[in-house]
C-alpha cells in the first residue's frame, strides 16, 4: 500500500472516530439531562427535611423537660446523625450536580460564548471528569491527583467549553503517560501522580498540568501540536488535541500554551491565561 493510500484509510478512521465522539457527546448529553432531574429532587428534598428536622427539633425542646434522660440522650443522638447525613446528601448532590452542569457545557455549550468563570470549580470539575473517564475503561488504571489552586485567582472571561476541552486533552494524555510508565514499571516501585495547580502571576493566570509518567523527547515535544501527530496506537489518540488546545489557547484567548518535558521523568503543560482589566 502506497504512503497515499495509508494516509488515506488514517484519515477515515479519524474521520470515524471524531463521529463516535460526536454521537456519544449527544448520548452524554441526553443522559445528563436525564439525571439532572432527579438530582434536583433529591437535593430539594434533603434541604427540606433537614428544615424539617429542625421544626421537630424546636418542637421536642418545649416537652424535652417530661422525657427521661436516657430517651432525651437517645432523640438527640438520632437528630444528630438525621443531621449529618442530609447534609451529606445535599453535599454529594451538588458535586454530582456540578458534574452533569459540566457535562452538559462540554456536550451542549454554545461556540464562542465569552463568560466570567471561575476557573478553580471549571478544573477541578473536568480534571476529575477525565480522571474518572479513564477510570471507567481501564480497571486498573490509578493515580494520585493533586491539587493546588491559589486564593487570589480572580474569574476570567473565557469560554468555559473551549477551556473545558483543553482541560481534558491534557488530562487524558497526562493520565495516559503515567499509566504506561505504570505498566512498564510493573515490577519497580512507583507512584503515579498528577499535580494540577492554579497561581496568579502578575497580570497572567498560570494553569499547570504536571505528571511523573513517561515524559518525551526533544524530537517528540517539538511535534506535540502538530495535526494528526500522535504517539499512540492507532485507535487510541486523533492527533488532533493538543493542536486545538493550542488554537483555543493562543488563538482564543491570547495566552500562551508550552510544555516541559524529561524522557522517564515528567511532562509539565503551562497554560498562561492573561487578566483582562
């Protein structure tokens, strides 16, 4: 088979392969949709019992004085842990809210809609998507996530699809580096790790991915965003990523996006975001 015709039958499993992503992206988003209801109901609802608890609560205290001790003791041990579990249902209700409202802007957001964003909630959201992703297709795929967001982050007027879908690309690669590097490494101890971390430098926000896994040579990071250039297996990877992550980046948002790398040591993304004032 010539070199044109390979490049020919790369296109179309692209071609293919960005279709499959563009329906399970509608299938994601109908589904999300889907959960978002009941989602609401169940945080609704725990709001208005613990409010509940708190009228019975106010209640028990005007009789409290006609109860024995051990039964007061034993009411107010059960309201107390009434308590603690529907906050803790209202509490893992919004994060699994904030989930489908990210997957929801990923699948369905419109092109190009600036907005104020704050970017601690937006990375923290899709970091853990794409980690979670990952997880659910490789079963023994782990990792340690580590997070370091600055307080004085201020929002930035970005678009939080584009920005999402940068998130991920690098995520993805991230997680896939230290997850070869695992598998190599099989008989070796070793502790895959990715740091993610969030500062406000001067008039720039910086985003940095940084993960311990296979890292890339010199040869490699100077194609790394180029379209259709990718090191993995065919099936695995579009080439396509990191060059729309670079266009999002420096095209969209007039920052800049490099890459620090040492083969078997580490791959660092930063990502320079400018503050408008």
């Amino acid at each position: 088979m010539s070199d044109l015709n390979k490049q020919i039958e790369y296109l179309k499993k692209q071609i293919s392969n960005q279709d499959r992503l563009s329906s399970l992206g509608m299938l994601s988003a109908g589904i999300a949709h889907e959960i978002q209801n009941p989602l609401n109901f169940v945080i609704n609802f725990s709001k208005l019992s613990l409010k509940l608890l708190q009228d019975m609560e106010e209640i028990l205290s005007e009789v409290n004085y006609q109860l024995p001790e051990d039964v007061k003791e034993e009411i107010q041990d059960i309201m107390s842990d009434l308590k603690g579990n529907m906050n803790k249902i209202e509490e893992n209700g919004n994060r699994a809210s904030n989930t489908v409202r990210g997957v929801l802007l990923y699948s369905r957001g419109k092109d190009d809609e600036y907005m104020p964003t704050d970017l601690k909630q937006l990375l923290h959201e899709y970091i853990w998507l794409s980690y979670h992703a990952i997880r659910a297709n490789n079963k023994s795929f782990n990792a340690s996530i580590k997070e370091e967001y600055g307080e004085d982050v201020p929002e930035l007027n970005i678009i939080p699809q584009d920005l999402s879908r940068v998130i991920i690309n690098i995520m993805n690669n991230a997680c896939y580096a230290v997850f070869s590097k695992a598998k190599e490494a099989s008989d070796q101890p070793y502790s895959p790790t990715i740091t993610v971390s969030l500062k406000k430098e001067d008039e720039w926000v910086k985003l940095i991915i940084e993960d311990n896994g296979t890292g890339m040579s010199d040869e490699v990071s100077g194609q790394l965003f180029t379209p259709f250039f990718t090191t993995k297996p065919v099936g695995e990877g579009t080439g396509l990523g990191l060059s729309i992550s670079k266009s999002i980046i420096e095209s969209k948002h007039n920052g800049k996006i490099e890459v620090e790398t040492k083969v078997n040591e580490f791959t660092r993304f930063i990502i320079s975001l400018p503050i408008e004032k």
